[in-house]
C-alpha cells in the first residue's frame, strides 16, 4: 500500500469519524434537555466555583463543586474522566451564546471536578458566587494529533524511522540479526518457553517484531521482560498504549525491576502509587523546583490582584507582570524537563500524550532506538503514528483476536478504520512477524479450551497451576455445585423470558435474565464466593442499568459493567447475561465474534451464561459457545430458578425447528458429571448422552468411525435404561415395598433416567442430599379414593390398551425427557399431595361421605369428559391386583397420544402441553377452549390482564411515562419559574447599600 494512498483514505475517514461524533454531540445540546443530559452522565448543572490555581505551562485549573448549601456535597453520576474535553457554560444554557470556554478535565473526584484552560482564557474572569454548567464536548485534540502525525509520515524522508516505515508499508522485508538465545540472561526466570521465544526473537529484529499475547498469556510480562533486555543493552525506549490503565500497568511493573521510568501526563490522569513517576513529581524534586514554585505564587498573587483593581491601568500593569512571569516560568519548565527526559532509559505515555507538542518536543529526533507500544490491536493505525515516527524499531503487543478499536461511525469502520496497525501488518507478513504466547495462567481448563479452538487455532494450553481450579478452592468457599463447575449453562429457551421492546434499537434489556443473574449471585455468595470476586457482564447498556438496579445495592462490590468495558481484567466467576431472545433469532451485535470472546475469557473459575439458546443458536460462533458448555458443563433450565415463568410456543420455520430440538435434546440430557475433574467429566458425558450428544455434531462427524461409536453407546444407553427400569418396576409388582432408594453411586444420567422411568410409570421420585451424597427415590404414590376416577374412563381405557405396542420398546424410542415437562408434572403432583392432605383432614373432621362425595358431583354433572385419564391418574388409581402389563400399556399410551378424547394422534413428535391440565395434545385440540379448559384459560386471562394491565400476551407492559409533550410543557414552565425567582434575589452587597 502506498503511504500518500493510505494516507488520504485515513485522513477522510478520521474526518469521517470526527463529524460522527461532532452530530451526536449537537443533537445532545439541540433535542435533548439539559436535565435528561446530566442524567445521561454527559452534564453537570449548576455547579459553583470552589477554588482556582495554576497548574503546569501556566494553565488555570479550575475546581467546580456542587452548590454545598443545597446539604450535600457529591456530584451526580456522570462518566466525565480525565482528558475530556468540556465546555463550560454559565446557567443560562449550553448553547454557544452562553459558553465561557473550553478545558481539559484533570481530575473527578465524588466531591468536585477540575479543569484545566489554556492561558489565552486567562483574561476571563471566573465569578465565584455564579453557577456554571459543565457539558462534555467532542474530543478535537486527539483528531488534530493523529492529523499531524499522518500529514508528518507523508512527507517524511529523512529520519530514524525511514526503514521502518517501509517495512510497514512492504516496500522493505523485515530482517534480522544473529543473536545467541543462549548468551541471554532473563531478568525474570519465570518465563515459559513461549515467553522466552517471544523475547529472543524480539531482539534478533532490527526493524519490526509482533507479540501476539492471548487472553491470560502474561503479555506485559513478556513485554516487561524485552524492555528490560533494550535497557540492559543500552537502548531508549518510548513506550505507549492506547489507555492510561494500560499505561499504568506498566508503570507499576518497571518500577518493580529498578528502572529508571518518566511517565508523562498530569499527575490526576494516574493512580496514585505511580505519580512518583510522572513528570510533575520528578520536577518538583529538581534543582529548580523552588525557583519554579515561587513563580507561580508570584502569578497566583497576580491573578487575585487582577479581580481586586478597579483601575484600568493597574489591570494593564498587573497583566504585563503576569505575561512576564509566565514567559519565564515556560523557559525554567523547559530546562528541567528537557534534563529529565534525557536521564529517563524508558519515557512512557498513551499514543496520544507522544504527541510533538508536549513534553517530547524538548528532545532530539533521534533520541528514540525502540518504540513499544501495547494493546496495539485496540488503537486506531493513525494514533499509532504519533509515536513511530520517533524510533527505527518497533514491537507490537496486543491480541487482534479481542474487541477493536470504539468507533462511532459505522460507515467509516466498514470501510477500513477499524483495522489495526497489529492485524494489517499480521495479514500483510503472516508467522515471519509474529510470536504467539501459548501458555496460559488465568482460566480453568474447560474455559479455555473453546476460546482455544474457536479463535486461537487450538494452540493455547492452561498452566498447571489453573488448569483444574474451582471456586471451591478458594478459602472460606463452600463446595456446592455452583462452585463446584467451572461451565454453567443457564437456558431460557421456552421460558416466556423475552427481551425488552425499547425504542431505541441499541439497547436491549431482559428483565427475566435479571432475575435470574440475582439468584445465581445470591447463591454464589451464600457458598462464600465474595462479591469483588464476582463480575456480571452485558453486551448492553440497558441491561448493564437493569443489573445494577437489581443487584448494586444488595452486594455493593459487584463489578457490573458492559463487555467493552471490562476488557484486559479478570474475575474469580464471571455471570454474562447474553440479553437476546425473539421469535426472529435475531442476535444484534452479538454476532462480534470479539466481543464474546472478551466476555467469556475474562473468568479464572468458572463462567456461567443466561441465554436463550433457541435465540443465540443462529449464530455459528454462538452455537460453539453453547455446544462446548453443553458437553463440558453443567445444563439448567431456567425452571429451576424462576418457578412462575409462563411458557411461549414459538412458530418457526422447519429450519428453526430442527435446530431447537437440538438445542432442547442437549439442555435435558447433556448435564456434567459433578465432583469429578473434566477430563473425566467428559468420558462419562460421552457414556450417558448418546445418541443426543452426536445429534448435535452430526455436521462434523466425517468417517464412519463415530457413527459406530454411536451406535455402541446407544446400546449401552439402553441396556442401562432396561437395567434401572427393572429395579423400578419392582415397587410395582412387590405388594409389600412401598418404596425403593437408590445408592449415591448413581451419576447425574442414571438418576436422570430414573426420574424419566419414574415419570413414565406414574411414580413418586426425589433427589436428596447435595454433590457425592446425592441420591434418588422411588415411592408408590397414595391410593385416592375410587370416587375420584369416573368408571366409563377406566371403560374406555381398558378398551384402548388392546392397540399399545410393547412397553419393552416403546419408552427407547421416545425423545430424551424435557425439562420443561418434568417441572410441570413435578407442580402438579405437589398440588394433588395438597388436595389428598385436605381430603384427610375432611374425613378426620367426621364429614360424612355422602356429603363429601355431593361436592364432586358438581363437577361431573356437565356431561362426558372432553379428557382421557392421564398417566399420572391410571397409576394412582391401581391396585395391587390390576395385571401389570396391562397398566403399563396403558400408561405409556396416554403418554404417546392426544389426551382428547377418541383423538389417537401421536403426540411424540409435535404436540403442545396444556398449562391448566399439564396434559399433552395434538395441534388440533391443543386450544384450552376445545379440550374443556376454557373456564381455567378464562380465569387466568383475567387475573393477568388485572394484575399486570395487558390485554393479550406479548402485548407487553402498560407504559406509565408521562407524554413526551405534557412533560416538556412542565419542564418549561419548571424553569421559567425558577429563573423569575432567580432574577427576583439580590446580592447581599446590593441590599446592604439600597439600607
């Protein structure tokens, strides 16, 4: 690529970009009002001056604070950061009429913010009794900066990066120099293989070398390490990241090895055990620092001096002292801090703070041999200029793999602004550049593992030291099975849990992934996880509100931020709430490979998802995300948190309804071994899900060796199967066990085929106990009294049963058990164990049974039944001497088919669960009006429409805002009577001379 080429289509898409942000700044001031800006965190109203200084170069800082007599004294939340460029305005409005000038902020504290102006606004004077409204403004400097460096390289020709520059262009090929790895003494001798080659091929380079460092890898060791190797061999080295933090972090762990390190920037902009570093504290240390420091009290006093005289010509004299000294504080600033760029062996800044009208500009064009500069992949090309102009070798650390660079226009992004100067060169020059860090220190094993294969070409393996923690491991943390799995996999799928319809198109919320977030964090930190170890992460902002509502004031450490905002940090447990879930699959900028990368590899221990996998599974790179949770983790569905979810049944096309049986099949078979190591783990996956765990790779099975794979597990899955159904069937057929347990030993399958077989016989059965000690148990349920099953059903089914295939084969060949169904069955035994407890206690109260039976005539003198007897009822109503066989046939057939009466159709494939009966039924009965739940569907349509305002389901919330228009009208007449009552007081002063 040409650099004039280059050079002109970078600087039209920065000016592309530059008027993407200037627009959304004026519809901020234009259509938005001042209040819902401050609300939006971009303003700060009515703030009062508490007090002004002069800062480095002479600038005025300026310290605003909240108005203290209105009792407190915090600023509202905002998102204003150091280095934002803001405007300030005085109450009038935020408009360019009202504004008093533009500064940089230094400072953000809960209390007061600072600003630094430029001297030319000096001649302002700051009224420290008014209010002022401060406005974040578009960030002008760093465009200008990236400007200049392009409009340099363009015409660069002489210089210490010439080669370099055309060997990022490709006119040049990089080359090397012999350099013996066995001479090299490593300053840390902790260093993996990956790391080791990773430096020594950096020093071997004379023009260019890539540090490719994926999530985990000790990145800035490694680069800690080849900086430490540049100094040692007596090079100069400019070191830069797009970020402070990132910034910061190197500062901190130079400063550990003894090196002589200058970080540039204002001392507020820094964390506070790194200020040391910078060049206002090193300055201060200098031999000139006195003479310094008593010329800006000399120009303080000048400044009060100005506001006090009253006289014009004593203002023009004061003003001349003040040009005077200013001019020779910038000439002794200039001396000291040229000596102390020139003493420091590492100079480090964002790219930005590189830039030739700041501090660099009192050093010589070649004082520069390396420029290094980290997290490449997340800096614009452009903003990387600024510094390798200064050097004629660079390094380049980062990870391409993660999110790229923010962008506000989209068009400018597609059309090539959003490549990094990382992954072009990576494209242009292939391995020959680039070392990757293969060895990874953060995540368990089975986190990393997809993250491996899905983006890192499979070539990342877990230290020992990682490889098989667990939040159990950590002290004070109790082993249950939350902390006990390092895959949690929490679907929503056919729960109703819809996302939000908002207006606004990049903002999504689901309220019930809220709820579900709170419960599994409340159950994290009942096991003793603490809340700084736990991070919760959205892809959108609307839902990254909706968390902090829930959960900010209950665990105040809980770190709830946006994926982009908690890139390059880590967490003991990571919950990522994935947001979408519609009818159209629709997945939104989820779809950002990058992005779901970042949020997944940000978790040491264990990682769980809420998501609806019906939704994200139309996206390939989502769908391996689910498919290795699936086989390696642990499966819940969303039932099991929230027990009043009313389901949705979704109309899809056959495509769709494929891949959610798919997904249905994994969620209620594919569930992790607990208490057992992964590798384990998943030889035993492999056993129990047959022939559902290859339905779900069957697109990347290609040799005939798997599908015999499958078919050996398939007969081990139902050689089980006959093995534990035998046991069962024993409660049955011994009139004398009412009950069977079975032992702990069972894996989380083979109690998963007991609740099925269970379920299929009409039995009772529950888990106990927790982890190793888990264990199952079957029971014969209560015998009802013989009034409570009408005869001419028992007729018709008994002549019914003469057509049921072999109970034998028929329960192998039906679907794998759906959750769903099971947590329905489960409500409604409980509620007939409710009803039998009432019976009781009417009997035991001498109720007479004449009158006990009267009160359930009722309901059987409408007429014939619309509904066969279900499962559930043929199994309760036998007795020890009905034939088994014949109850077993006839279960399984009103399991099989439509519970509509004389309907024989089969249920097995497609048929819809009744919510009132919890009965199954064909697609032409399955309306609660024709099988003879109308009343219930009634009943329930009211109570919902009462309590919740809808009149009809997905119709959503009724909206409780006030009208845009009569809200707007208030507001104006809210302010128009504040400012009557604002011109109405007088200053004290005023009064005092009117008495």
């Amino acid at each position: 690529m040409a650099i004039e080429q280059f050079v002109s289509k970078t600087l039209e898409l920065l000016q592309e970009e530059r008027e993407a942000e200037i627009e959304e700044t004026r519809i901020w001031q234009e259509n938005i009002s001042l209040k819902d800006l401050q609300n939006k965190g971009v303003c700060l109203l009515k703030l009062q001056i508490g007090s002004q200084s002069t800062g480095l170069y002479g600038r005025t800082v300026v310290i605003l604070e909240p108005r203290k007599y209105l009792g407190f004294s915090s600023l509202p939340s905002n998102s204003f950061g150091p280095g934002d460029i803001v405007g300030l305005y005085d109450t009038g409005g935020c408009t360019a009429a009202s504004q008093i000038g533009t500064g940089i902020v230094t400072r953000v504290s809960q209390a007061s913010i600072s600003v630094a102006f430029d001297d030319s606004k000096d001649g302002l004077s700051f009224d420290t009794d008014a209010l002022h409204n401060l406005l974040k403004l578009a960030n002008d400097v760093t465009y200008k900066r990236m400007k200049n460096a392009l409009n340099a390289l363009n015409g660069y020709s002489n210089g210490p990066a010439a080669n370099l520059i055309n060997v990022l262009f490709g006119d040049t090929k990089p080359s090397s120099q012999s350099q013996p790895s066995n001479l090299l003494k490593f300053f840390n001798s902790n260093l993996d293989d990956s790391q080791r080659d990773a430096v020594s091929f950096t020093l071997s380079q004379r023009e260019l070398a890539v540090i490719h460092g994926p999530p985990g890898t000790g990145k800035t060791t490694t680069v800690v390490e080849i900086i430490l190797q540049a100094v040692k061999q007596g090079q100069k080295v400019l070191c830069c990241a797009p970020s402070n933090v990132a910034v910061d972090n190197l500062v901190e762990r130079l400063a550990r090895c003894k090196a002589k390190v200058l970080r540039l920037g204002h001392p507020a902009r820094l964390l506070e055990s790194i200020q040391k570093h910078s060049l206002d504290a090193i300055l201060a240390q200098s031999e000139n620092a006195n003479i310094i420091a008593d010329i800006r009290k000399d120009m303080d006093k000048a400044i009060k001096g100005i506001k006090k005289m009253r006289e014009k010509g004593d203002r023009v004299n004061f003003k001349r002292e003040l040009g005077e000294l200013r001019k020779e504080l910038k000439t002794r600033e200039s001396t000291a801090i040229a000596q102390i760029l020139k003493s420091a062996d590492v100079v480090l800044s964002t790219n930005t703070g590189a830039s030739g009208d700041g501090p660099l500009k009192f050093l010589p064009a070649g004082h520069f041999d390396w420029v290094v500069i980290d997290e490449c992949a997340q800096a614009l090309e452009s903003s990387c200029w600024i510094a390798l102009l200064r050097a004629r070798k660079c390094i380049l650390a980062g990870d391409y793999k993660q999110l790229p660079p923010t962008i506000k226009s989209q068009g400018a992004a597609s059309k090539g602004l959003s490549l990094s100067l990382m992954e072009r060169l990576i494209q242009m020059y292939g391995d020959s550049v680039v070392r990757m860090l293969t060895v990874q220190y953060r995540m368990h094993s089975a986190i990393m593992e997809w993250a491996s294969k899905e983006m890192y070409q499979g070539r990342l393996t877990a230290h020992s030291s990682v490889e098989r923690h667990l939040l159990k491991d950590l002290p004070e943390v109790a082993c249950v099975e939350e902390t006990s799995t390092p895959l949690l996999l929490i679907d929503t799928a056919g729960c109703g849990l819809s996302e939000m319809e908002v207006t606004d198109e990049q903002s999504k919320g689901n309220q019930g992934e809220v709820d579900i977030v709170e419960l599994h964090i409340k159950a994290l930190t009942e096991a003793g996880v603490k809340a700084k170890d736990i991070a919760v992460i959205a892809p959108y902002n609307l839902q990254v509100d909706l968390l902090r509502q829930k959960l900010s004031a209950r665990h105040p450490e809980l770190e709830i931020k946006s994926v982009d905002g908690f890139q390059g940090r880590e967490k003991e447990a990571v919950v990522l709430s994935l947001v979408r879930s519609n009818r159209k699959g629709e997945v939104g900028f989820l779809a950002e490979d990058r992005r779901i990368n970042v949020a997944v590899t940000r978790a040491r221990r264990h990682i769980a998802v809420v998501c609806d996998t019906q939704t994200v599974q139309n996206h390939a790179f989502l769908k391996s995300l689910i498919n290795h949770m699936t086989e390696f983790g642990e499966v819940r569905t969303a039932f099991e948190y929230i027990r009043d979810i009313v389901p949705q049944n979704y109309t899809r096309d056959h495509k769709d309804t494929k891949t959610s049986t798919s997904a249905s099949s994994s969620t209620s078979t594919k569930q992790k071994v607990k208490d057992q190591p992964p590798s384990r783990a998943k030889q035993q996956q492999k056993k129990s899900t047959g022939s559902s765990s290859n339905g779900n790779s069957a697109g990347t099975e290609k040799n005939t060796k798997s599908c015999i794979t499958a078919l050996t597990e398939e007969e081990q899955k139902k050689n089980r199967y006959a093995e534990i159904r035998a046991q069962v069937e024993s409660v049955l057929k011994a009139s004398n066990q009412s009950e069977l347990q079975f032992p702990s030993s069972f894996n989380s399958h083979d109690r998963l085929l007991v609740h099925q077989i269970a379920e299929e016989l009409g039995l009772v059965h529950e888990s106990k106990g927790e982890g190793k000690d888990r264990c199952i148990t079957v029971a014969r349920p209560l015998v009802p009294t013989p009034a409570e099953e009408p005869r001419q059903e028992e007729d018709e089914e008994a002549q019914e049963e003469e057509t049921v295939p072999n109970p034998q084969i028929e329960p192998l060949c039906q679907p794998p058990l759906d959750l769903k169904s099971l947590h329905l069955e489960r409500m409604k035994r409980e509620q007939q164990k409710r009803e039998e407890n009432a019976q009781q206690k009417k009997q035991q109260n001498n109720i007479p049974p004449a009158q006990a039976q009267s009160l359930k005539k009722p309901k059987s003198a409408k007429g014939k039944s619309r509904m066969k007897a279900g499962a559930c009822g043929i199994a309760a109503a036998a007795t020890p001497d009905d034939d088994f066989d014949t109850l077993i046939n006839a279960v399984i057939k009103a399991d099989s088919v439509c519970s509509f009466v004389k309907c024989k159709a089969s249920v097995l494939t497609l048929g819809q669960l009744c919510l009132f009966c919890n009965r199954q039924y064909c697609l032409s009965h399955h309306i609660p009006e024709v099988h003879g739940c109308g009343d219930k569907a009634k009943s329930h349509a009211r109570m919902r429409i009462s309590k919740e305002g809808v009149l009809y389901a997905g119709s959503g919330k009724r909206d409780k805002t006030m009208d845009p228009s009569k809200k707007a009208y208030l507001q104006r007449k809210l302010d128009s009577k504040l400012k009557d009552m604002s011109s109405q007081r007088k200053p004290k002063k005023d009064k005092e001379n009117e008495s």
